[in-house]
C-alpha cells in the first residue's frame, strides 16, 4: 500500500474525538494531560480514550510521565461548594439574626444529623461564638470564623477547576486545609480526595503534521456513527457519511456452539456404520453377568470374571428382566452343551449369580441382548458403547471408554463373508490400503480372527477382532442362523485425528484444550 | 493372558530350526502368540499366548509341537498315553483328601537331564499352569520332585498341619505344616488353596528337584480330575519333547472318579468330535474336499477317521478345547492359513438407521450448538466427593433421582468409585477446570447416565440427559431461561417451570421443568457453596434435562 493510500485509510477512521483532540493539539502550547483536559473542550473520559486512540494510531507519543498528586472534590465537597459548608452556614445565620437558639440551629433540615452535631461542636471549639442563657449562640469572635471562610475559598477554587486540580496549584496554607479534610479511605467522609495519578506529557510524531493537515483540509461533513430504526424511518442519513471504523482492532472473543471433537469422530464412525446398512443398538450401563458373559459362553469360572477384571455394584442387586427359559437354556449350554452340539464346560452352573449386576465390561454385551431380543434376518447392527474395566487409569487407559461393535446374521454368513465384512470396514472406517488376517482367540467366536491394517498415517495397527457366534452362544438365544461378531478399536485413530497421546484427553475436562481440537476437517479428495 | 518367556536358542532347538524375528512371528501367528519384547543380545524373548483354552501352547516345547508340521498320529509320538504296561510307581489317594483337595495325577521322567536353562523352563510351565490355568494353584498345583528319593507307594492323605513337621526348602530348622504355610514363601503362595481347611493334604517323602537330576516324579494336585489330568498330559509331553523317557503311575482312588478307582496317568481324556464335510464348507463357505481336510488337520496335529463325508477328529490328549465341531473348523482354517480364503460381501440387503432415542439426542445436541453451546464429554465413573460432597447433596435424602447413585463394591481407587446419575457434576468439573479458557462459557453434554431404580426388574435405568450450563462475569437465571426457552421453542413444544428447592441451587432461583405435568428437568443459578466446592470463580446457571421424557 501506498503511504498516502495508507495516509487516507489512517485519516478516514478517526473518531471525531480524536480530529477534535488533533485540532486542539496542533496548537497547544503544552501537551501533557491537565492541559488537554482543561482546555480541548473535551471531556476528561473522552480525553483519555482520543489519547489511547491516538497514541495507537502513532499519531502522537508518550514523552514523559510524572506523578502528581490530584485534588478533587467528594460527593460531599461538591455538596458544600453549592451549599457552603455546615458550620459557615449556621455562621452566617448567628450573624444575620444576632442570635440563635442551639435548639433552632439542630432542628434545620438542610443537613444530615451528624453535620449538623459536628458543625455545632466546631462552632464551639472556634471560639467564635459564645453560649448565652436560654441555650442560644451569639457570635463573640468573627475572626476566629476564618478557618471555614478559608476552607469554602480552597472548596470554590477546586469547583471552578471542576473539581479536579493538582494538589500543587494550591498555596501552602490551601495545602494545609486539603490534609485537614480529605478522605481517609472512608468512603462517606471527608470533602477533598488527594490520588497521586501519574500526568503525561506527549509529543507529536512525523505523522501527526500530514494527519492533521488532511483532517484541517476536510470539508466539514457530518458523520454518523450508527445507524438507528429512527434514521432509517426519518431518511436523515442521506447525504451523510458514515464514520470509517478500525476494522483490524480485535474483536472482542466467544466460543461458539461447537460439537465436542471425539464426539464428532463418533459421529461420523455412526454415519459410516450407516452408510454400509448397519442398525444402532443400545443396552445399559449396568449389566447383569448373563447379558455381559454368560450369554456370550464365558464359563463362570473364566479368569477375566474376577474381581480384579470387572465392576460388581454394590450390595449385589440381581437383575429380575432376565426369562428363566433363557437362563436354563444357557445354563445347559455351559454344563453339557445343552442342544448346541457342544460338550459344555463341565462345571454347576450358578443361575443366581448369573443374574448379578455389573457395569458392562464389553459391548459384545448389548449384541447378546439384540439375540436374545430376536434380531432382523438378515440384519446388520452396530453399537457405541460405554464400557468398564478394572484397570489403572493412566495414559492408555481411561476410566470408563467407548467401545464400537456389533452382529451381521443371515444365511449368508459364513468365514469369508466374514473376511469380506472387515476388508470393508477397514477401507471404509480405518481408509487402509492393506489388511492382515491373524487367529484370535475369544471365548464367544470360533472361528475368530484380528484384524490388522496398515493405515495411511499410523501403519500397521490392529484395528478389531472378529468372529462367527459359537452354536453355544446363538442356539440358546433363540437364533439358528450364522453370526458375524465384530468389535474395532478406534481410539488411537480418534487420538491420532485430534493430535493427542494421551486417551484421557478424549474426556478432557479443559475447556481451553477442547476449543483447541475443535476444528472441522474437510475428507480428502 | 499368560506371557511366557523363552530363548530363542532352546526354541530353535525344539523346531530344528533356525529362527529370525520375522520367522518367529510367523510361526506364533498360529498359535495366537505375539511377541512382546524380542532381545536377541539376551538370546531372551518376551511372547504373549492369548488363547485362554489352550494352557498346552503356554511354554516353547507346546508352541513347537503345533507349529512343526507333525509327521505322525500323537500316539506314536507320545506312546505313554497308552494305558497298556502296568506301571510299577503307585499313588494311593485317601478318602480324607476329597474334602479338600480331591484329586492327583502323576508320572515319572527318565533318562533326561535337567540343566539350567531346563530347569527354568519346567519350573516355568510349572508356574504358568498353576496361576494362569489353575487359577492361582486353586485348581490346580503342581510339584516337582527327585524320583530317587521317594519310594512307592506314595500316599496322597490329610494329615495335622500342627502335628507334622519337616525341614523345609532353603530353611535350616524343622517347622510345622501350618508354620510354613505362614512363614515358607511356597507355603504362602499354596495357602489359598487351603482356606478353611483344617487339615491339609500332601504327599510324604518328598525332595525338591535340583539341576543335575536326570529323574524326577511329577504329581499335579486340584479340584477338578479333567484339569488335573491335563495338567500332567502337557508336563509328560513337554518332557517327552526334551529327550525324557515318560512312565506313567498307577493312581489308586478310596472313592469313585470319572476315570473309575484305579487308572494310570498321564491319561488320554481326549473326547472324538464328530463334523461333516458340508458342515464344514457351510461354516467356511468353502468348497474342500476330504482329502484337503483330512491332510490339513492332519498336518495340525489331530487324528482322523473318515467314514464318506463323516470325519471323526481326535486331539492329543495334552489338549481339551475341541467342545464342538466348530473347534475343529478353525483348526483346518489355521492349518490351511487364513490368507488362503478370499473375503467375499454378503449379498443380502440392510437398511441402516440410528435408534430413535440417539437421533433425537443428536438431533438435541445440534440444536444446543446453534444456541452457542460447546459440547463437552465426560467420563461416567467419578467419586462421591464429585457426585455428593461437592454438590452439597443429602446422599440419604432418595427422592431426588440425583442421590440414587450406583455404587461399585469393588473400586480401585475412590476417585471411580460411583456412575454419574446426572450430567451438572460433569459439566461442574469442567468449569473447575477451566477458569483459563476465555469467557463466557456455554456448554453441555448429552450422555449416558445410570441411577438405581429398585422398583423395576432391572434394578437400574441407564437414561440419556442433556445438561447445559453457562458461566461468566454476569450469567444469571434469566439468561439460561432464555436459551432453554429458545430450545423448547425448536421442539414446538409448552413448557413451564414450577419453583422448587434443590441443595445444589440458590433458594428462589430454582424450579423444575415441567412439560404436560410431567417434571422432566430442572434449571437454577449454583449456589456459591457449590462454586467454592469446584473452585469455580464464575456466576453460573445450569438447567438438566432427561431427554427420554421430553
């Protein structure tokens, strides 16, 4: 930009305060802040802000600070500069009628009790007036009144100052009377407040003469500073301009609605679920061991069914929801097989603890739910849901996590269609170009498999496991066709997708940190 | 899971071969084992064995043997399973002992010297059996011995714990059986198994194995004769992999036992699994022939009998996970190599869609962001100082749905010791956090909670609240009633707020939601005792809503 384009942009946003404080300060013989307060015919707020403004545009610069001690009046001394203070009033009533009853003097109701006891007792300390019979004041000393004459002279000198003086521009004497009444940190009392406050001088800068002659070679056009529903019904603004703002000032900051990050991955795992025709299920928090496990073949004895592995709720509530049929018939599946045409696990089963509740350690949970519930054939389904673990919470390990899972059933299923389910996920939720299959082990799947995937960003990963229902899982429940169970760990890839390492993160109670990762990524193309 | 620890010299050993990392790998991918620390300066590598069901691949001699192609039937291999010589060692086990500890299984190694590094092995899978499989020695225990100091028959009985004494292992001086259970450190790892027992069995005359001992007595001690018995058919085998000459011990019962009152160990427990050829094609959508099928599980290790598309299938006895045909189904896939299936789609149509409930909470959440709200996400385990305490809530006062709280009865830590029942002590912890972050703050979280709800089957009620809370220099009531008001005007529907009085809420500022005379929230200015508990420094009002009612 050119300077004089710059120049332009520079002159055309000034406040009208700031062209007044320039036009005053081209001329001003002193520039320091009682002068320009004193004489610009701006206001003292309105000094202060054309200053900061300036100062800001480096129109003008700060040449030197002092401290000074100012003077100005209270609410009080205000009142008394009006009025004159309480003990010359009731002086000047003595005088004018020769004599006042003391009675009379505390019945007036032109001041507050307390003036008006304290005026009393000052008169009498004086020594200006005298107690004759009958309780009434005469003036016996006028001279001994001009300790208030100078107290209201130093009061009207301050008022004509409006209010606001250094405390050097007083006598020494007019010194002497301001400590008398100023204002010891009460905030009622006193007549005078003395604040050092720190006085600037400036200087104008190599731009101030360019400025100020653009602004004095200005036609005098008035501009308005917003536009109201009255000047748009009246039609005033035609003709007029509108004052330029500084559009590059900041602006002041807020949020936002925005939706949380790792929710918005969710989000879009939820879309792409969808997308491939999977249905959300939904189950509880607390769940009781049949849906968690023994639906699911875990036998009762399994080592990941301790204390040490899983969440018991207190004073061990039993869930009542659960069909006896479908108790026994599960039951059977892990004494002897039952009708799955497995053999069993061989131990009693406990059909009372089965029904006690736990918080759900694993999402597979809610899939034996939908089996049980009588699923679509054939059907895709999926599920986001909150899981607990006996773990120590540390940088891999939140306290409670989302786990994404889910069933694909039909006549259709079988190991392949099951390869070819998680070759999709893979390419569609992890984008990865190439993919492993690995045996697993579940007790729920056989056959079982993980899958690994090299995704573009982070390479190789194990991305889920999977497998077909074992017939002692499915039968019991009701359901006699192939099941796809399926289950993916997607947490590094929301990490990696919010640049965080640590999974605590993605439950971070920072607000600061939130609003950090609250950015809206665009899919590339 | 159990971790087992090996040298990648005694592993090359077993499978007469040499091995790299990348070898390795291949090799345990089909015993469901990873590596998990490979250090070959230390000749030492760390391998994880995730397959719960199969406590015969835990040790390096049990991955060997899966992974070697085998050559011929076990039973060739392993003629010990056999129950065909009378064996000349004898155990007797008393009638006393089935009240604690009923069974015993037994065999004898020869001719194999143990060395160092053996020695560790064995003790090893001696470890690893015990802990990871028979649940920390409850099921399962067992003992190694020098054979040369016992002398048959050996008797399996209860004995005093305060009357019988020995010298034991690495102690100078003689101490009573309940002594060392308290004070010997085997003795300390085995007392679990005995809790409440008043008299204890063991085997008499006995010596613990040194290296150097070329023949030891094996004995495995529990409470289940099927565990038992397993455990002594993987420690024959893994012996018998080692070079050893395994005999076996005739086992004399006082009471009735599956395997009858007199039987040898090891035994062959082994059950055949009976699958079809269609079966198997169905599960794997493939189209294998007999001979595939019988040559690839042959390959893995199992025995097999056709009968046309009928396939009787038998596994070693050192393994007992074949429950159901199916087993025997991923057998062939793993033998065969699952690379060697192609994936395929299935062909059949679904309609995807979101439940009711999440597509009304979503549809909630982005009609609060438009209000200017930042949605937030919060952990659902928390304290009773965050859930209770700091919300200045009656925990006894039960008819606020707030104080029905689900309590964990075994916790870690106290810091995740409750499940939230409300969404605001969440939506709290993040303002306590975040006085950094500029103001005004507008945020919310529509989530999970879970209370207690003894009237009904279930016993608990997981439900979907949204809450929402605002906080800054001049946040007050009518503010927050204005955006919940902006909210319902979205939803189309009346609401009215009915006042109220809640511990956590300024007295007078507080009222409950109330739509068709149903209460489905509340909203209220915090009360500053509540702020002092956060250390929140803001002026802050929040309303609460349980979305299922709106």
């Amino acid at each position: 930009m050119s300077e004089e384009i710059e120049l332009s942009h520079l002159v055309e946003a000034l406040h009208p305060l700031e062209k007044q404080l320039l036009k005053f300060l081209a001329d001003a013989p002193v520039m320091d802040d009682p002068n320009i307060v004193a004489h610009s015919g701006l206001k003292t707020t309105q000094v202060s802000t054309a200053v900061e403004w300036l100062l800001a545009k480096k129109v003008i610069a700060v040449s030197a600070e002092e401290e000074t001690a100012m003077v100005r009046l209270t609410e009080i001394g205000k009142k008394y500069s009006s009025t004159k203070n309480p003990v010359l009033r009731m002086a000047e009533e003595i005088l004018e009628r020769g004599e006042v009853a003391i009675r009379e003097l505390q019945q007036r109701n032109d001041m507050e009790a307390e003036e008006k006891s304290r005026a009393i007792g000052a008169l009498k300390s004086s020594g200006a007036v005298s107690v004759i019979p009958g309780g009434r004041f005469k003036i016996s000393d006028e001279s001994k009144l001009s300790p208030f004459r100078d107290l209201q002279n130093v009061i009207d000198l301050l008022n004509e100052k409006e209010g606001l003086a250094p405390l050097s521009d007083f006598s020494n004497s007019d010194q002497a009377i301001i400590e008398t009444y100023h204002r010891k940190r009460s905030p009622s009392k006193g007549i005078f407040r003395v604040d050092l406050e720190v006085k600037r001088s400036y200087e104008k800068t190599a731009l101030f003469r360019p400025v100020y002659e653009k602004v004095a070679s200005e036609k005098v056009v008035t501009t308005l500073s917003e536009l109201t529903p009255e000047i748009l019904k009246d039609g005033s603004w035609k003709g007029k301009a509108f004052r330029k703002y500084n559009i590059q000032l900041p602006p002041p900051r807020m949020g936002g609605g925005a939706l949380h990050p790792y929710k918005a991955f969710l989000d879009q795992v939820k879309t792409k679920f969808i997308s491939m025709g999977f249905s959300e299920m939904r189950g509880p928090l607390v769940e009781s061991e049949f849906w968690d496990m023994d639906a699911l073949f875990m036998p009762q004895f399994h080592p990941a069914r301790e204390i040490h592995d899983v969440y018991f709720v207190k004073n061990k509530p039993h869930d009542n929801s659960i069909p006896k049929a479908m108790i026994d018939r599960v039951a059977a599946a892990h004494e002897n097989g039952g009708e799955s045409g497995s053999r069993g696990w061989r131990y009693p089963f406990d059909s009372d603890r089965t029904r006690r509740l736990i918080l759900r350690s694993q999402g597979t949970s809610v899939s034996a739910r939908v089996l049980g519930e009588g699923p679509a054939n054939p059907g895709k389904y999926f599920s986001i849901a909150r899981c607990f673990r006996y773990d120590q919470v540390d940088a891999t390990h939140a306290p409670d996590f989302f786990q994404v899972e889910g069933i694909v059933l039909g006549e259709d299923i079988h190991f392949r269609t099951l390869l070819g389910l998680l070759t999709l996920f893979a390419k569609e939720v992890a984008k990865a170009d190439k993919i492993k299959f690995l045996p697993a082990y579940f007790p729920f799947t056989e056959p079982s498999v993980e899958m690994h995937v090299r995704h573009p960003q982070l390479g190789w990963m194990e991305l889920g496991g999977a497998g077909l229902f074992r017939p002692e899982v499915t039968g019991p429940l009701g359901v006699d066709v192939p099941v796809i169970a399926w289950g993916l760990g997607l947490d590094r890839m929301a990490m990696i997708a919010l640049g965080i390492s640590d999974i605590r993160d993605l439950f971070s109670a920072d607000l600061g940190l939130i609003r950090e990762k609250q950015c809206i990524r665009r899919a590339e193309r | 899971m159990p971790t087992i620890e090996v040298t990648l010299s005694d592993f090359e050993s077993l499978l007469k071969e040499k091995l790299d990392q990348g070898k390795l790998e291949d090799f345990l991918e089909k015993v469901k084992g990873e590596v998990k620390d490979f250090m070959p300066e230390t000749d030492s590598t760390k391998i994880e064995l995730n397959d719960t069901n199969r406590p015969d691949l835990w040790s390096p001699e049990g991955i060997a043997r899966q992974v070697r192609p085998a050559e011929k039937p076990w039973l060739e291999t392993y003629p010990f399973f056999e129950q065909k010589l009378k064996p000349a060692a004898q155990v007797h086990i008393s009638n006393a002992v089935s009240a604690v500890r009923p069974y015993l299984a037994a065999c004898i190694s020869r001719n194999m010297s143990v060395t160092e590094p053996i020695l560790e092995q064995l003790i090893q899978v001696q470890e690893k059996l015990a802990d990871s499989f028979g649940r920390n020695r409850q099921m399962v225990s067992i003992g190694l011995y020098r054979l040369k100091k016992i002398n048959f028959p050996v008797y399996y009985d209860l004995v005093d714990p305060e009357r019988t004494a020995f010298v034991p292992l690495g102690f100078e001086t003689s101490m009573t059986l309940r002594e060392i259970i308290e004070k010997h450190p085997k003795g300390i790892a085995y007392a679990n198994t005995l809790a409440g027992a008043d008299q204890f069995p063991i085997l008499k005359d006995a010596g613990e194995v040194e290296a150097g001992d070329a023949e030891l007595f094996v004995e495995v001690t529990g409470t289940d004769l099927r565990m038992v018995t397993l455990a002594i058919n993987i420690f024959a085998a893994n012996l018998a992999d080692r070079g050893a000459d395994i005999e076996a011990v005739e086992l004399h019962y006082a009471q009735e036992t599956d395997f009858g009152t007199v039987f040898q160990t090891p035994y062959d427990l082994s059950e055949p699994v009976t699958l079809t050829l269609s079966e198997l094609n169905r599960v794997l959508g493939e189209t294998v022939t007999v001979d595939e099928a019988v040559n690839s599980l042959k390959s893995y290790g199992l025995d097999i009998d056709t009968e046309g598309e009928k396939m009787t299938v038998r596994a070693a006895p050192y393994r007992d996970d074949l429950m159901h045909p199916i087993d025997v189904v991923e057998d062939f896939a793993i033998s065969r190599g699952y690379d060697s299936f192609d994936p395929v789609l299935p062909s059949t149509f679904t309609v995807g869609a979101l439940s009711e409930i999440e597509q009304f909470s979503d549809a909630l959440r982005h009609v609060m962001t438009s209000l200017g709200f930042e949605e937030v996400v919060s952990n659902i385990l928390g304290s009773s100082e965050d859930f209770i305490e700091k919300m200045a809530l009656n925990p006894e006062d039960k008819t606020r749905p707030e104080t029905r709280i689900v309590e964990i009865e075994n916790p870690m830590t106290e810091r995740f010791s409750l499940l939230r029942s409300w969404i605001l002590p969440s939506l709290l912890r993040v303002e306590g956090t975040s006085s950094k972050a500029f103001y005004p703050h507008r945020i919310f979280e529509a989530g999970e909670v879970a209370r207690l709800a003894p009237e009904t089957p279930d016993q608990t009620e997981t439900t979907i609240q949204l809450g929402a809370l605002i906080a800054h220099p001049a946040a007050n009531f009518s503010e927050l009633h204005a955006l919940l008001d902006a909210l319902f005007s979205r939803l189309k529907g009346a609401y009215q707020l009915d006042p109220a009085t809640h511990p956590s809420f300024i007295p007078g500022r507080f009222g409950h939601i109330v739509v068709d005379g149903r209460e489905v929230g509340l909203i209220g200015e915090i009360q500053p005792a509540v702020l002092d508990f956060w250390q929140i420094g803001m002026p802050t009002a929040a309303f609460e809503l349980m979305v299922e009612k709106l």
